[in-house]
C-alpha cells in the first residue's frame, strides 16, 4: 500500500510536528548539550519548512559483466563499485526480515520517520550526557545514501554524511516524501540494493556473492543476520579478518534475537542459527581484465576496453567513457569465439611456450562482420610483481644494459592488436596480396605474365651502393629467394611461389600509391609513424620501392582483417569486439553493430583470393598454380583456404596468413621487446600454430567454396603470340610489340635448330592476355629444341623455404 493514499491529514500533522520539533528533538538526538535552545527550535522549525521536498534520485553504480560470444560463458567483470540491483523478489525473505531487525523495528508502521524512536534517542542521550542512540530510520538511511551518490560535488558528499541538525532534518523532510512516493517494498528494494557491506560488495547482491558465493534468494537466517549486520560498520563487523570475526558473530546473534523481537522467526529457529558456525568465502569479484575468467583471456578483454575507450558513444572524453563502462551496468556480449580461443592458445603453447622471449602471435577475424574470435600469444597477460618479479630482462640490448625487464612471460602490453608503444611487425610477404589487388583494380588479368629476373633494377632511390642497391647504384633491386624462381610467371604462380622479381615491377608498373591504398582500403592502419609519413604522402609513397614485400609495421589483427575482406567479396569490416550490448534497463545499443563498406568491388576480391589459394595448396576451376610455400595448409584444415606466408630480411620475423569464407587467421613470430633481433624466427613454429587454430576452429563448421573470378578477370582478352621462331630479335620483338604484347628479351641463351642468335621461341607461346609480358627466347644454335630434350620423369612441386 502506497503512503501517498494515507489521510492528508495525517501527513500535515506530521510533517507540522517535525517541524516544531525537528529543532529540539533531532538536535537533542545529535547534540544533547545544546539540545534544549530555543535558539535550536526557532531555527530548526524555519529550516525544515525552507527544505525542498523532492530528492534527486541517481542509479548508483553499477557492474558491467562481459561474456564470450555464446552470452554465458563469464569473460569478465568491470565495475567502481561491485553492485547489481536486483528486484526484491529476488532476495530472501530471510535477508528482508534481517534488515529490519538490525536497523528499523517498526519499517512498516511509520511514514519514513520514527518519532517514537527519535523520542527515545533524545531521553537516552539526554541522560547519558553523549550521543549514544541515532534515531535514523531505514528510510532516512536510504535518503542519506542517495544524496551522497546524486551528488555533483565534493562537498555534497561531506555534507550528506556530517552528523549535523541540518542533515537529519533535511533526511526527515525526504524521508516523509518518499514514504508518500513509494511502497514500503519499493523502498527496501532501493537500500538493499545500495547499501555498502564492506569488503568491496556494494547492495545485496554483491555481499551476498563475495561472503557466501550464492545468490541473494538463497540466504539462510544465519547467513541473513550477518549480513544485515555488517550495514551498521563494515569495517568493525569485518568476518574476513581476525579482530573482525568474532564481532560479526556477536552481532549475527544480536540481530537474530532481534529477528524474534519483531516475530519474523521463532526462538528456536534463532536458536538453531546461532549455532551455525560462520564461515565466509571472502571471495572479491574479479574487476578489469587482469581478472579474466582465463589468463589468456586478457589479451582479448584489454583490446574490448581499449575499442571502448575509443567510442564516443559512450562520453565525450576518456574519463566519462570508463565512468560508463564501470558504473554503468552494462551487459556485454563479446566477440569471443571460447573455441577459437582456446584453439589458437593451444596451438601457440604447442608451438612455443609460454617463458620464450619470441612470440607466436595470432588473432582469428570473422569475414563480413570483422568481429574478433580470438587473440593468443604465449604470454600471460598480467602485470610483473615489482616485489617477486618474475620477467627476465629484456632481450633489447639497450634496455638490458639498464636492468630493464622485458614482457616474458608477463605482459599487459596489447602485443596483438596495437597500442601504446605497440605498433606492429613487419609481416613480409603478405603485403604482396596489396599489389596484387592494385594490379586487379587497374584490368590487369591473373593471366599477367611477368619475365622475373634473378636481380630487378627498379627506379626506386635508395643509398648508393646500399646493402638494397644493384652494385654501383642508387636503385633499388631485389632479388628472389632462391635464383631459381626467375623466368615468366603470372600472379597466380608469382603468388604461390612469392616471386619478389616480379611484385616489384608489378607494383612499379601500377604505382606504389595505389598499392598503399589498396592496403589502407583492406584495413591496414599504418600505426607507425614512419610507415605514416609514407602512406600519408603520395610522392613519398610512390618511392616506396619495398612495399610489396611487407616492411611496414603490421598486427596480427589488422593483417588477418585485410585477408577477411577478401574472403568476404571485398567487403571491409572494423575489427570489432562485441556483439551486443544492452544497457542496464535492457536496451540493446547500435555500436555493437558491425560496420562495413565495400572496399573493393566482388571480382577483385574473388581475382586475389584466387591466386592466395596458391601458397597454401589450394586451387579452384580457375586457378593455375604452380607450386605454394605451404602447400599442405589445404589438406590439414581440410576446407577451402587461401593464405600468405612471409619473411623479413635474416628471418626477424616470419608470417602467415589463412582463411576460409568464415574465419581468417593470422600469425607472426617475432620478438616483441626488440625489433632488430638476430633470431632466426622459424616457420616450423609460426605455420602450425596459424593453420592449427583454423583447423580446430573449423571442426564441425560447413565447407564453403570461395567464388572464383570470371574469365575476363582471370584471362584477360586473350590474343595469339605470333610465330618468331628463327627470326631477327629485332624482327620478333617488333611484330610481337605491335600484336599489343610487352617484349622482354632473355639474355640466357636454350638449346634449338635455329641458328644461333635468332629466335629459339617465346615464353609463353601460343596465347596469352593483351598487355602481358612475352618472353624472346635466343637459340644456341645446337640443332636441338628445348622442347624436344627429356624433361625426366615428373615431380612434385616442393616449397623452398617459406618466404
């Protein structure tokens, strides 16, 4: 029954007799010297009829509780002040009568103000001499916590919380309204739900969590009375410590023989309570993501707080937006997959364990949502005990001079997504699938053959005669990895056998520009500003001469996002953390919507994704490949994949790369504390921990089929290369120029019954795309054709070393 119905009456008599009163009885109750001013009593009466009547009421703190992307499994828990309201329903009627007993006998008889228990505060404390009974009821308490948590300054909480005439006044005029506003189990629901109960456990649920591990509806008497207890001085009732416990029994046992006083149990129900032994589970609720439900968990938690702490959805600055996440009351459905996770940090120990100074690092993205499956290293993501630390010092020889520590085997640095002082590793060559899409986006067919020499001078400046200059130069000429890639090859086959002599002119002829911006519309972020400065300046980024082959700063996340574009027909999606997330009345917020865009047109996308099927051994009705650097990726996941491998310069780091239509991975092995290292990173380690967490990832998932490029993209318009055979060079070159082909001369003289210095023949020969690259081949003059020697018998491709 709600107090407003009361007789007005009623309320006006009442509220004329605090007014009187207020002056002499509350300050009687505080302050029994001066109790019996006149001075008191004319003040008092004045103040409390100037006092507004409504009180500002404010949410108090709430937890914000963040699952994996099944919305059950517990990821993690954020919060300022450990508390979740709940509905009064949902507490024990033991716990309800408890409170009662320990701070307001007659709750349910009064209109917020006890005015028989302020006269018995003013007698007591008046013949005591001192303080010693407060005459605050359970309403007026409420009214106390709320003004101090609805305050906008400092002072207000000072204010809220002083023993002073003018606050209990101002706690009688609030307290009378809100009896009129609300029900009597509408004002209990509200102070058990804001009530501290030490320990860090603010409102019912929360104590009830932390002491006894259990939900409020199932508080026993025993476990009710110590509770309600605790309201009065936590720190003093504290059953966690040793000076504490034995009051916290002492006043269990008085508050359930106050429990008897009001009826709300019997003598021996009491009797039998009392002879509980209490024992407490002191067990805090984990708070932020060094507290996860899982160690590795972490990596991924810190990664969510720092997308949060970058959305302006959530407060105009840093400080509002985690005042939101831990005050708020969030429930949060992560994007953490718990079985690819788990998949990726066990393939990462199986590969290198956790303690190593190098790090397998690897992130799992989905294509076409971009929502993040995992993120694994083997690290733990946890903060060095400064006292016990257990870090070895840092591999960095500059920082190891100094004593530094470095982040093994405990780290909270954001090793996999970027941050900080993190700006990513250089990922070799995958960044050639960018200059493969440069090349698609500008009509240059799968088909475009390339004649990749062993050394190719580019126009790319770079110092005199440096270790990356053509011998008496200024221009930069890469090599291959092994000589034996040279000769004519087409993306599909430069691709899989990551041919560095014909990305560079490849990605001279379509412009680094426009390979930069392939990568940036593929989700690459440029995080280091060095790398920025390039990416950012088109002149500068055209003499970006080894772009191609991955010696920007790159993470994980970023790398395994660009490949989800592409298996997802071009569709570019943020990397994003959530799935949903509903706010503490239950409604759901847009932000956790993914956000896309079309970052290349579908054909493109097909086009790179079929020659990525390549490396990894995988193939489709259109591709032609010849040879991968990890060619047996297909057959140990067992589904359509398509991928990268790469290496930097004396191996200081090694990459791979590998999607289906529904999970892309990607992994990079370095040392995270010093770039330079003179580690030779093995992709014996890297390889396997990438496509073993897409194999366990994919278990039981469908197999689904990239969609493979049409004709014109991957052929081109086809035309006949003209016969040549045993003309002039000059000759062939000319007429094969003007049937609308790029002529390149090989110098290496074949067998063939031509005479010597003439035409032997072309690479390719028959047809081939408009605008590719033939190949003049020059007789040797020995009267045998190449073609007609015996090859042996045939062999497999076999990768060489992982590039």
């Amino acid at each position: 029954m709600r107090k407003r119905d009361h007789n007005l009456l009623t309320n006006a008599a009442s509220l004329l007799i605090c007014g009187l009163l207020a002056g002499v009885v509350v300050a009687a109750a505080a302050f029994p010297v001066v109790a019996m001013s006149g001075l008191a009593a004319k003040a008092g009466a004045e103040t409390f009829d100037k006092l507004p009547s409504e009180l500002t009421v404010k949410r108090s703190p709430q937890i914000s509780y963040l699952y994996a992307s099944d919305g059950k499994t517990p990821l993690a828990t954020m919060y300022d002040e450990n508390r979740r309201d709940i509905p009064l329903k949902e507490v024990s009627p033991n716990m309800q009568k408890a409170i009662i007993a320990a701070e307001d006998h007659n709750f349910y008889k009064h209109n917020g103000v006890d005015m028989k228990g302020i006269g018995r505060a003013f007698l007591a404390n008046n013949s005591a001499g001192e303080t010693q009974q407060g005459a605050s009821t359970l309403t007026m308490q409420y009214v106390r916590l709320q003004i101090a948590y609805s305050a906008t300054h400092p002072q207000d909480v000072v204010d809220a919380t002083e023993d002073t005439t003018a606050r209990k006044l101002r706690e009688i005029r609030y307290a009378m309204q809100i009896s009129q506003d609300l029900s009597k189990d509408e004002i209990l629901e509200r102070y058990l739900n804001l009530a501290a109960f030490g320990n860090g456990a603010y409102g019912i649920f929360a104590a009830s969590q932390v002491y006894f591990g259990k939900h409020p509806k199932d508080l026993t008497i025993d476990e009710s009375a110590m509770l309600a207890g605790l309201v009065k001085a936590p720190s003093e009732f504290n059953p966690t410590t040793k000076t504490g416990y034995p009051q916290a029994v002492a006043r269990r046992d008085y508050v359930i023989n106050n429990m008897v006083k009001i009826g709300a149990i019997t003598q021996q129900e009491a009797d039998a309570a009392k002879a509980v032994k209490l024992v407490v589970k002191d067990k805090a609720t984990p708070n932020g993501c060094v507290a996860t439900n899982k160690n590795h968990w972490g990596f991924f938690c810190d990664y969510f707080y720092r997308w949060w702490m970058d959305e302006e959805t959530f407060g105009a600055t840093r400080y509002d937006r985690e005042r939101r996440l831990k005050s708020g009351g969030y429930t949060i459905i992560t994007s953490l997959d718990v079985k690819t996770q788990e998949a990726a940090k066990k393939a990462v120990e199986r590969n290198l364990k956790t303690g190593s100074k190098n790090a397998p690092m690897i992130a799992a993205v989905e294509p076409g949502t971009g929502r993040v499956r995992a993120l694994a290293t083997n690290r733990n993501f946890k903060l060095d005990d400064p006292n016990k630390p257990q870090n070895k010092i840092s591999s960095n020889p500059a920082k190891a001079k100094k004593k530094i520590r470095g982040t093994y085997p405990n780290t909270t640095n954001p090793l996999l997504t970027g941050g900080g002082d993190i700006r990513g590793y250089q990922a070799g060559s995958t960044f050639k699938i960018f200059t493969l899409v440069a090349a698609l986006e500008k009509g240059y067919p799968l088909d475009y053959t390339i004649n990749a020499p062993v050394q190719f001078k580019s126009k790319y400046p770079v110092d005199y005669n440096g270790e990356a200059a053509c011998p008496g130069t200024s221009y930069y000429c890469p090599k291959n990895a092994s000589p034996s890639l040279a000769g004519p090859h087409n993306m599909w086959s430069a691709f899989g056998k990551s041919v560095n002599t014909y990305f560079i002119p490849l990605q001279q002829q379509v412009g680094t520009w426009s390979v930069v911006e392939a990568a940036r519309k593929l989700g690459i972020r440029f995080l280091s500003s060095s790398d920025a400065d390039f990416a950012d300046n088109k002149e500068a980024a055209n003499n970006w001469g080894p772009f191609s082959l991955g010696v920007t700063d790159v993470t994980p996340l970023d790398l395994a996002n660009a490949y989800a574009t592409l298996a997802a027909d071009g569709k570019h999606c943020e990397p994003i953390p959530v799935q949903e997330i509903r706010d503490h009345e239950g409604n759901k917020l847009d932000v956790a919507n993914p956000r896309c865009d079309q970052a290349v047109k579908p054909e493109v996308a097909r086009a790179a994704i079929d020659a990525a099927r390549c490396p990894v051994g995988d193939h489709s009705s259109t591709s032609r490949c010849r040879g991968g650097t990890a060619t047996d990726v297909r057959r140990i996941v067992g589904k359509p994949v398509a991928g990268k491998t790469g290496t930097t310069d004396a191996a200081k780091t090694a990459s791979m790369v590998v999607t289906t239509k529904q999970l892309s991975v990607a992994g990079i092995l370095g040392d995270p504390d010093w770039a330079q290292t003179t580690d030779f990173m093995s992709h014996g380690i890297i390889n396997p921990a990438v496509y073993e967490t897409l194999r366990d990832a994919m278990k039981g998932k469908e197999s689904i089929e990239f969609t493979p490029p049409g004709s014109k993209t991957a052929n081109g318009e086809q035309r006949s290369i003209p016969d040549v055979k045993c003309q002039s060079v000059d000759a062939a070159r000319a007429r094969i120029k003007d049937a609308g082909f790029n002529v390149e001369v090989d110098t290496d003289r074949v067998n063939s019954s031509c005479p010597a210095g003439t035409v032997a023949g072309t690479s390719p020969d028959g047809r081939t795309s408009k605008g590719g690259t033939v190949t003049i081949q020059i007789s040797n003059g020995n009267g045998r054709d190449e073609d007609d020697q015996s090859q042996g018998p045939n062999r497999p491709n076999r990768p060489g070393r992982p590039r």
